[in-house]
C-alpha cells in the first residue's frame, strides 16, 4: 500500500530533536523514519522512538476522557464526555478557590513533549491567572544552566556539528550513545581525523566502551577532578596566558583557590591515579582545539553546579574557544529566539505567589512540609511524577489522599494516571502541530500533523483552551488558535531567522538557524561572552547575587528566589552520601547508587510499549564483582535494593563495568509493571544540589542483598 510521507519532529525531551517522516494510509500511521535530509538525524531514529507508529496506535491509549470508579491507583475509570469532566474540573477548582484560595491547586507538568506549544510552558497562562501555586521545575539542567550562566553566561557554546575538528574530546557526564546519539558520527569523524576521546563517568556506558580513553571517577567527585585539572594548568604553565588576559576576569583569585586542590589530594577524593588527572590537563591544554561535552547527569550530586562552574572555566583558561570545535557544549537552545513570555505570561502571577519545587511533591501533599495553603487539587500533564522523582512511596501516599483533586493529561494510563480523578487524552505528535527547538543542534524543525487526533483525543493546547473556557477565562492570551501562538512562538526577525519562513519549514520540516557554519562558528573566538563583564567570568559577579533558578524554570517567575550566598569561585562541595563523608550512613547503607537514563525509555516514555520492555529487559542493578562476591550474589540473581527511603527489586548484573562501591540502576521502568511494585526512585532523596535547586539522583547509599 502506497504511503504518503509527512515531515514531523520528535517531540521526546532529548537533544537531537531528530526530523522524523511519517508514513500514512488510511488516516493511519504506518511507519516512522529518520529523514535522510536533515544534516543532524541522517535517516536515523533511536530505539526509543524507531517504531513510534506503535506508540500512536496503541490499544492501551487514552482516548476519551475518563472518570474514577474504583479506589485511587486500581487504575478503574469509565468513559465520560468531555463536557462532564470539564464541567467537573472547572467546578472542583472553583470551590478549592472559594474555600481555601488558588494556591491550593498545583499544576506539575515539565517536558513529555518538547513542543514550543505543548510542552513545558503550555498550561503557564492558566495557572497563572487562576493564582495557582507556581510550579518550580527543576527536573533537568536547572543547576547546569546556574552554574553556566554565572560562568560563560547564555551561550550556545560550541556548534555541535564543529566537533569534527575538534582534536581532544571530553564526553563529562555523557552517555553520548544512548541520550545523544546523533552527535556520535560527528564525534567519530573527528576521531577519523586524529581526535582521542576521553569519557570521564563512574560507570563503563557504551559510550565508554568507544572511548579511547575511561576515566572511572568516584561519584559525586566531578568538582575536585576540575578544581584538580584548573590546579595543574597553572601550575604547570598550560594557561593560554593571552586568552586569559584579555577575556576573562578572576584568573588570579581562581588560581590561588586552584592552590587547595593538588593531584594527590585530588588523586585521593576521586579515586583517580594522578597520572590520569595530569593527562587530563595536558590532553585539554596542549590539544588544540580541545572540547568538553557536559551531560544532563553532571549536575546530579550536592556539588554538581560547583562542578558546572570549574568545568566552564577550563575552555577560557586553555583557550579552547579561539578555533571551531573548541570550548564547551551545554545547551544550544540559548541561541533560539523562542518567545516564551507569550506563553508563560508571568505578568498574570499574583503578588507574592505560592512557590513549590516539583521535587518536594510527596511531601507536600502528605502533609510533612509545611506550606502557607496546603495543596487540594494537582494537575499532572507532560510528566509521570509518581516514576521520575524521589522517594515514591511518599508520592503514592500523597495521591492516594481522598481529598486530594487530581487531574491528568495523557496518553496512557501511567502510574500517575491510575490515582487520578479524572484523565484527559493527549494526542501524540503524529496527532498535532507544533514547532521545536533543540538543546542538542542549531536546527529549527516543524511537526506537521499526520493524522487526526485518534477518538477524542486534543492537543495540550486545546485542553488549556477547553479548561480556561470551563473557569470562565476569556482573556485572548486563552483563545489563541494553534496557528496563532506559531505566529507568536518566535522572533521571526531576530537575525538568526533570516531567511527562514514559517512556510519554508512546514514544506521542509527544519532549518538551521543563520548562524556561521561548522566550519566557521567560533562563537568566543573573542571573548564576547553574554555576561555582565562580556568575559568568561572566572570569579562570577552574577554570584554576588546568590542562588537562583533561571526563570524558565517556574514559570518566568523570578521573585522568592533562595539567594542563598554562592561563593563566587568555584569549589569542589563533597557528597552528602559517600563512603568518605558519611561513615555512619556508610555502615547501613555501603554502596553509591547512580540512575542513569535508559537506551530503550526517555525518562518513563515507551516503558509500557512492548518492543522497548523487550529491548530494555527486567530492570538491573549492575554490581563491581567484588561487592557481589562479599554479598553472595550472582548474576541473574533477584536482588533488593534499599535504604531508609525504601526498597526495590531487581536482575544482579555482575561486570567490572562500574567500579567497586557503585551500583548502577537505569531509570524509566513503570511501577505497576515492576516486581514489587517500586522502582528505582523509592531510593532517591529530594534534597537538591548546591546551585538552581538541582536534584541529586547520584548522590545516595544503599544496601544491596539477595531476596
């Protein structure tokens, strides 16, 4: 059967933010493929989303609204029109606001669609103006992008696809292979061309196993190796002394802090061989144009924006970013001209608003934080709380609360789905127009819709539409169409958007940004860092003001930050649960567990689909032979993992892939399809990182036993 071939975007939360051609007939998806045009997808989809026309015709979807009938988490609902269930939502909300005020009502969303118009700032507008509680969303990069910010300021950094002339790679933090594989062939024509990559990660990923070089750091130790990497550069005389002079600002403060910080100490905290550190240096300073690529995961430990800050200085200090393929790579969606005050309009936010991290949902909805108005009603939509945040049972004992109103959008019946009171269905991207960014690529791409929404299914949008009509909100902000808020996603005539036209990229499907080619971006060739003093701010003046969430991050609202005091040099800021630093926990609980991403799941996404199950397998805990041996366990072994926060089970995998004292146990897998009904996060804590209220899902003890 002939297939007629529509251009789309992936709308996964990932940086490649590949180019996708659907194939349909019949109004039905048939297939979905890589578009062979798109410089950065080349054809190519990974294994999360290679058969997403499975996704979309699902016989487990979502497709009509939905009403509780049985207890919450029974998963039992019948069918309802969407005239009742917006009947009682609107209805349920406006007497949570009569008898306790709009704060009472929390909407917890972040990136399940990455869509300019679906995704994280899609529903801003309506709590907004409803007076909810602003929802501080701190999932992913948050400290990251603090602890860049005051460095280097909002860059894009290095050119993704500049990194074939690159010479000295360093993967920090970076699973390339599994979370960012589309810039794995630029990576590997460097190497063609003479380049040696390093991989610095406690455990041996598949990208690790690529590398020419594995750097098996302890856990939570990414700001000592830094501090201990800046140290040897002066010392040793590595510094590019004119890059420095002229483009920077605090090289002598940083170098006397750098004083604190030798190889063999270093050598000590990381459990490195000084050898391996002054390589390190060296490597970064004499191979030019050296470049170093930081992960999502960096920031995941009580120092990891601390971290952040060390690694950003080391480009300016060696002078990494005079060529093409040289500097550092964080997010490049700073380089977008995305308008997102059109969507999360923080000009509608009360005065003085209540404030709550994501992070902090069980316990505030179990009653054990203390909040000026308790939340009596969550609206979940983009995300899957009860699998991808901390300490879960205290999730799952908040959603069970019968007084508790919970709303949510999406797909399937997820984990949080089965406690609501009402669900509303979600259309797919095959289902939905929408424009993309990318944090991985300097590529602009356009969803084209495939098909008409399945059953009753509606974009995010028309269900924010729906939902403002329902509360009597008539503002235009709430009666926006789709096309309108594409005609407002932009700045169409920012200079980068020369040349690009709305239509241009609906007939194309993508276009890159009017930046410098590979060959020829060189962003801070010169300086010209967007910071206060247009230098890399080796001692940060942003610090001076303290700690802060970049206000993207809840909603554009950017009062009642901590403000806590930032040093403004960077430091190396130990673990809070180590080995080294917490003897007492250490004795109950003797293993650093890290919770790296899936090959097969993005973040929960696909983890009920079968194909990525099959693929991914039973969730794993891979264990440093000589920890299984001392416990007697085996590979294949059904093992528990636990620690004061709770417990799951899981298949022992044996390998001297993660070195000994570390577990590593891959996040994404649903809670009512595991074997005792808990997943990783049982384990992870919510206290959050030094910088931008970051979590620290690397920074937890555990016991490890077999069941």
């Amino acid at each position: 059967m002939l297939e007629e071939k529509i251009i789309g975007a992936c709308p996964q939360d990932c940086p490649d933010t590949c180019s996708m051609i659907y194939g349909v007939s019949g109004g039905k998806v048939l297939s979905v493929k890589g578009n062979p045009d798109h410089p950065f997808t080349r054809g190519r989809l990974c294994a999360k989303v290679n058969n997403y026309q499975d996704k979309v015709n699902s016989p487990d979807r979502v497709l009509y609204p939905l009403l509780r009938t049985g207890p919450k988490g029974s998963g039992k609902f019948r069918q309802i029109s969407w005239s009742e269930a917006l009947t009682r939502v609107a209805t349920e909300w406006k007497r949570i606001i009569a008898e306790h005020g709009a704060s009472a009502i929390l909407p917890y969303s972040y990136l399940g669609t990455q869509g300019i118009l679906n995704g994280l700032t899609v529903g801003d507008a309506l709590f907004s103006k409803m007076g909810a509680t602003v929802s501080e969303r701190t999932f992913c990069d948050s400290g990251a992008c603090t602890a860049y910010t005051m460095t280097i300021g909002h860059t894009a950094g290095v050119d993704p696809e500049s990194f074939v002339h690159s010479r000295y790679i360093v993967l920090w933090a970076c699973n390339t292979l599994t979370t960012n594989s589309h810039h794995w062939p630029f990576i590997e024509e460097a190497r063609k061309r003479g380049a040696k990559v390093v991989v610095i990660d406690p455990y041996r990923s598949r990208t690790a196993r690529m590398a020419d070089v594995h750097v098996p750091i302890r856990p939570g130790t990414d700001g000592a190796l830094a501090m201990g990497i800046i140290h040897l550069l002066f010392r040793d005389g590595l510094i590019d002394r004119d890059y420095v002079e002229n483009y920077t600002v605090g090289a002598a403060e940083l170098e006397q802090r750098a004083n604190d910080y030798p190889p063999e100490l270093v050598a000590e905290i990381t459990g490195l061989p000084v050898e391996t550190i002054k390589e390190l240096a060296e490597g970064l300073a004499k191979t030019q144009p050296s470049v170093i690529r930081i992960g999502v995961a960096i920031e995941r430990q009580t120092g990891g924006g601390q971290a952040v800050r060390a690694i950003s200085c080391i480009p300016a200090l060696v002078g990494s970013w005079r060529k093409p393929g040289g500097g550092l790579l964080q997010l490049p969606l700073w380089v977008f001209p995305v308008n997102w005050g059109a969507f999360m309009r923080p000009d509608l936010i009360p005065e003085e608003p209540q404030v709550l991290n994501q992070w902090k949902l069980g316990a505030a909805l179990t009653g054990e934080m203390a909040l000026k108005t308790p939340i009596k009603s969550l609206m979940v939509y983009n995300a899957n709380p009860v699998v991808m945040i901390p300490e879960q049972a205290n999730v799952v004992r908040g959603l069970e609360r019968e007084d508790l109103f919970t709303v949510v959008s999406d797909h399937f019946l997820t984990d949080t789905a089965r406690y609501a009171d009402i669900v509303f269905p979600a259309t797919t991207q095959a289902e939905q127009e929408d424009i993309m960014f990318s944090w991985g690529h300097f590529y602009l791409s356009y969803n084209n819709p495939a098909v008409a929404p399945l059953g009753e299914a509606v974009p995010n949008t028309e269900l924010f539409r729906r939902l403002a009509a329902a509360m009597g909100f008539d503002d235009p902000v709430f009666r926006r169409s789709d096309k309108e808020q594409i005609a407002e996603a932009l700045d169409w005539t920012a200079p980068v958007m020369d040349g690009i036209t709305l239509e241009r990229l609906k007939r194309d499907g993508y276009a890159r940004l009017n930046l410098p080619s590979a060959d020829d971006y060189a962003p801070h060739a010169k300086g010209n860092f967007p910071t206060p003093s247009g230098k890399c701010e080796l001692k940060s003046s942003i610090a001076e003001k303290g700690n802060f969430v970049v206000a993207l991050f809840r909603q554009g609202y950017d009062g009642q930050q901590s403000g806590e005091p930032v040093d403004p040099l960077p430091h190396y800021i130990p673990p809070r649960e180590s080995r080294e630093t917490n003897a007492e926990l250490a004795a109950k609980y003797p293993l650093s567990l890290i919770t790296p991403k899936s090959h097969a799941f993005l973040s929960s996404s696909f983890g009920n689909l079968p194909q990525q199950r099959r693929q991914a397998g039973e969730q794993a805990v891979t264990l440093h032979p000589d920890d299984a041996t001392l416990r007697g366990i085996s590979s294949g072994d059904r093992i528990r993992v636990h620690n004061d926060r709770g417990a799951f089970e899981a298949l022992a995998i044996v390998s001297d892939d993660i070195r000994a004292g570390v577990v590593v146990a891959p996040v994404g897998y649903w809670r009512s399809l595991a074997r005792g009904n808990a997943t990783v996060h049982a384990l992870t804590s919510t206290r959050y990182a030094d910088l931008g209220n970051a979590p620290t899902f690397s920074d937890n003890l555990v016991a490890v036993e077999r069941c």
